[in-house]
C-alpha cells in the first residue's frame, strides 16, 4: 500500500501537445521528480509544449530537499520546450510552488489565475480539459 497519494496528477486535454497537471497537499522531492520526468517523456513527444497546473490544497512543498541539479535541469528544458504555462490556484499556493518548475524560467510566458478563472486559464491556452 502507498505510505501517500502521489501529488502530482495529470489531467486530460484536448491537445497532445499541452501537458496539464493537478498539485494536491504536501508536495515531496520524489512528486517534483515525477513531475519533471513527466514533462521530459511529453518534451520528447512534442518539442514544444503549453502547460497548464492547478494547485489545489497545497499544504508545503519540500524544495530544501529537492536536488538543486533536477531543479536547473528542469528549468532548461522549460526553456527549450514550453511556450506558455497557466498556473491556477490562490496566491499562497502559488507562492509556496514558485520555486518549481519554471516560474522564472524566460522565455516561458506564465500567467497565473485564480480558481475562479480556471476557465480563462484553459482559453488562454486554446484548449480544454476533459
């Protein structure tokens, strides 16, 4: 039996080449790797990607213990392979998350909308989940 529900979850959209995640609870080193190992099987796919995420309930997100060469790493292939990521969720989550991924990864454009704006979210993207 799993000690924990994974906080990473994938979402199904309408497009192969946006890659869209839900980020739940507590966020540990091996969800962030997870994350990143999901984006480099979609980057291998798809050389250029959109990203859509919502944080939903994020309780911490363990970024003291994450490697810091994963986390360059994922950075680079951010800026090599995403045009545009859409991050949904409240401001304290989003703060909390924004040592991840690619936040401050130029040229990547990153919008961020509340949960009440999800929606804008998937149009900003072209797209919607289904």
């Amino acid at each position: 039996m799993l000690d924990s529900v994974p906080a990473v979850r994938r979402i199904d959209s309408d497009r192969p080449d946006l890659q869209a995640f839900d980020i739940v609870g507590h966020v540990s080193t091996s969800d962030i790797e997870n994350l990143f190992g999901l984006l480099e099987a979609a980057y291998a796919l798809h050389p250029r990607n959109d990203v859509l995420i919502r944080l939903i309930d994020i309780e911490g997100v363990d970024w003291a213990e994450a490697d810091p060469a994963t986390i360059k790493q994922g950075k680079a292939d951010a800026r090599r392979h995403v045009r545009r990521c859409a991050i949904v969720g409240k401001a304290a989550a989003i703060l909390a998350a924004h040592g991840a991924l690619f936040l401050d990864a130029d040229p990547v454009e990153v919008r961020q909308f509340p949960p009440d704006k999800e929606d804008a979210a998937w149009a900003w993207l072209g797209t919607a989940t289904l």
